[in-house]
C-alpha cells in the first residue's frame, strides 16, 4: 500500500511541478500551488518553502535563455537589478531562516491582493499620471529600483507572487513590452532564487527528493511555455498574467485566513 502511496506522490509531485513551469514562466506566482502540495508531502512551512525554491527555479533559468534576446533592449539597467536582486535574496532568506514564517503568513493574502490590484491597474494608473501630472516614470527610477529591492526581499523571505508585482512596477516605471519585462523578472528572479536555495540549504531546511521530483516537472513545463509565450500576443499574456493573480489571492485569502 505504501508503494502505491509513493508512486501517487511521485505522480502528483511531477504533475505540479509541471504545471508550476508552465505558470512561472507565463505569470510567475506558481508557488502557491506547489507550495500546498510539498507541505502534503510532510514537510514542515518552512521547509516547504525553502524546497519550493529548488522545485521552480528550472522555469525561471529556462526563461531566462529563451528570452535572452529581450535582454539585449532592457540592458541599461540590468546590472543594477542583479546587484539588488542578490543583496535582496540574501537579507530575505536570512530573516526567513532567524524569524521563522508564522507571523507573515498572516499578511499574505493581502500583500498579494496588493500586487493583484497594482498589476490590474497599473497600465490605468500610469497612462492617469502622465496625462494629469506630466509624470515619466523614467525620472522616478530611483524610486523603481526601491521598490525592486524590497521585491527581492520579500522573495528571498517567501516569494509567493513576487512576479506579479514586478509585472506592476515595471509597467508604471517603464515603457518596456511585457516580454522586455519577461525578460528581467525571469533573470533577476532566476538569480535571487539561486542565491537563497544556498542559503537554505547551508541553513538544512530543503527537503531534497520531492524538490528535485517538482524541479522535472518544472523543467518540462518551463521549457515548452517560454517557447509559446513568446508566439502570444502582449495583451493575450497580460490578461492571461491577470486571471492567476486572482486566483492566488483567492487561494491565499481561503488558506491563511
């Protein structure tokens, strides 16, 4: 009977990690699917997160090549974003593994109502700004690169939807297409998850087998999306961005409040 449990969990573990590459890539956010399904494996919330780190990274990595090309056009800043992204990783897994998680899972449904909201409006509020107050995002970069900063904070720390609110400071700081912006979330995210899974695993808090078992799957969903997402109209992506940013609020809200 236990071999039978075990292969359903092999089962299930791949099948979500296949779907966590092909969400990653296209929205970002596929943790919180993933997440649940390590925590069934037996896995204590901090370990479950620290291992869902390992398990969707390959998404990331595999979109960070595809859309290398995107880079070519977004490179004036670039440098700058993985300097913020690796200190970011570092500080937010650092806290992550000295404070624990209790008390943040608390504020996760509505950090990530926040970042559902920002990336719903954030095309109106920009166009609003620049036409009623003249604003260029351009000029505030400083500000963008703040708000950047503390995204990889929160990722090194948990990371869940952390995509999404990329998605929305890019598009109020930016003129960048959504796959330019593809583009820097996949490797700036791919080096900030790099950086904390050293840290977790220095610290013993990975559960290696079912990370790797969800990282195939990921591996094969990343791969196959990246090239489709790139063939997808902007606005097709966007909406597509907008509709998982509702379900994981609204999974978010269900599960920790």
């Amino acid at each position: 009977m236990r071999l039978i449990l075990e292969i359903k969990e092999i089962i299930l573990l791949f099948a979500g990690g296949l779907l966590a590459g092909v969400i990653n890539v296209m929205a970002g956010g596929a943790g919180f699917m993933t997440f649940p399904l390590l925590l069934a494996a037996g896995m204590t919330e901090i370990e479950a997160n620290a291992s869902n780190f390992v398990a969707v990274v390959p998404a990331n990595i595999v979109g960070t090549w595809v859309y290398r090309g995107e880079l070519q056009s977004v490179r004036k800043y670039l440098g700058l974003r993985l300097v913020l992204a690796v200190v970011g990783g570092i500080l937010g897994s650092i806290i992550l593994i000295e404070t624990g998680q209790a008390a943040f899972q608390k504020a996760i449904p509505w950090l990530l109502a926040f970042a559902t909201l920002s990336f719903a409006l954030g095309p109106w509020i920009k166009q609003k700004l620049e036409r009623d107050f003249a604003f260029d995002g351009s000029r505030w970069m400083w500000l963008s690169f703040i708000l950047e900063f503390l995204v990889f904070v929160y990722g090194g720390y948990f990371g869940l939807g952390m995509g999404i609110v990329m998605f929305a400071i890019y598009s109020i700081f930016s003129h960048m297409t959504i796959h330019q912006a593809n583009a820097i979330r996949n490797i700036t995210i791919t080096l900030m998850t790099l950086v904390s899974i050293v840290i977790f695993a220095r610290a013993g808090v990975i559960r290696w087998l079912p990370s790797l078992i969800m990282m195939s799957g990921a591996i094969v969903g990343g791969y196959f999306t990246v090239n489709i997402a790139k063939r997808v109209p902007p606005h097709v992506v966007r909406y597509c961005i907008l509709v998982w940013a509702v379900c994981l609020t609204a999974l978010a809200f269900w599960r920790y409040l």
